[in-house]
C-alpha cells in the first residue's frame, strides 16, 4: 500500500460540527490520513441505517465494540462488520481473558467517545483492539467518527495502522 488514501466523500465538518467529528478529523490529520468527516443530518443508529444513508451495504459498516475485560478492567475495541455478530468467546481467547459488557461510562471514559460514534482512532486511552478479518473484503468502508450522525470512508488496509490494532476473525 502506498498510505493512507483519500476519501471520496464531501468537505470537512463545518466549523459548527460537533465536538466529537471535530476531533475525528483532527486525529486523522494528525495520524497523517485525508480522510474527512461527513455528518447526516440525523443521527444513524444501526450498521443498517449507517449504510442506507451512505449508499453502502452494512457489511461495509465498521461497528465499533467496546468491551471490557473482565480481570484487569482494560478496555478492548472490537471493529467488526456491520452484517457480524461479535464471537465474544473468540475474541476472549484472543485476549487472554473474559469479556465483560462496558457500561456507557466506562466507554466514555477510556474513549472519549459516546457509544454509537466509537472511530477507530483519537481515543482518550490506548485499547486493545481487534479487526474483523471480514472487513478486508471490501475495496471501501464506513467508519463512526465521534458522533452517532459522522462517519468517514476509507480502505479497510488502514485500519490496522490508524487503530494500532490485529486483523482476526472475531465472528
């Protein structure tokens, strides 16, 4: 791969974006990848709704999946496909340790993020996190971008270098 690519979608949040696509597009510069943030003018609360508004499938929705592991309490990013269903088991074994639901706050907090916008980068804290081996299959896909209405296209590749975390099968 020759970097990050350039998106298609339109121009950045306007200077009134919310706070949490606003620092999105600040990672992603940062982290050096032209990608921009796009907000719908309603927020989209399903892998479903995500890609009827982007004109997509929802198997080219990256859902972001917090967890938290049930022994040392460290968080545990999951981006899966938007047609799986996490394999909690598997991606327990993965880590070494169960798998615990994350409640709204502990999300927030090791995020920065609410849930419903997790992005895969630009987090409060470092996570342990894993890619569904399932999004590579796609030339393009959707990722939340720290709100429930803004998301930003990229080639799938990129996720490992923009969230630090291990391409595996995790349905």
């Amino acid at each position: 791969m020759s970097g990050p690519a350039r998106s298609t979608a339109p121009d950045p949040p306007p200077a009134g974006a919310r706070a949490g696509a606003r620092r999105v597009q600040e990672a992603l510069q940062r982290a050096g990848f032209a990608h921009t943030v796009i907000e719908l003018a309603h927020p989209v609360r399903s892998a479903q709704a995500a890609a009827d508004a982007v004109g997509c499938t929802v198997a080219q929705i990256a859902k972001s999946i917090v967890f938290r592991a049930a022994v040392s309490g460290r968080p545990v990013l999951v981006i899966t496909s938007g047609a799986n269903r996490v394999n909690e088991p598997r991606v327990a074994a993965l880590l070494g340790e169960p798998l615990a639901k994350a409640d709204p706050d502990f999300v927030r907090e090791r995020t920065g993020f609410a849930i419903g916008g997790i992005p895969p980068l630009g987090h409060a804290t470092p996570l342990e996190t894993f890619i569904d081996e399932d999004l590579l299959a796609h030339p393009r896909i959707w990722a939340a971008a720290g709100h429930p209405n803004a998301l930003f296209e990229l080639d799938p590749r990129e996720l490992e270098s923009m969230s630090g975390g291990r391409v595996t099968g995790v349905r």
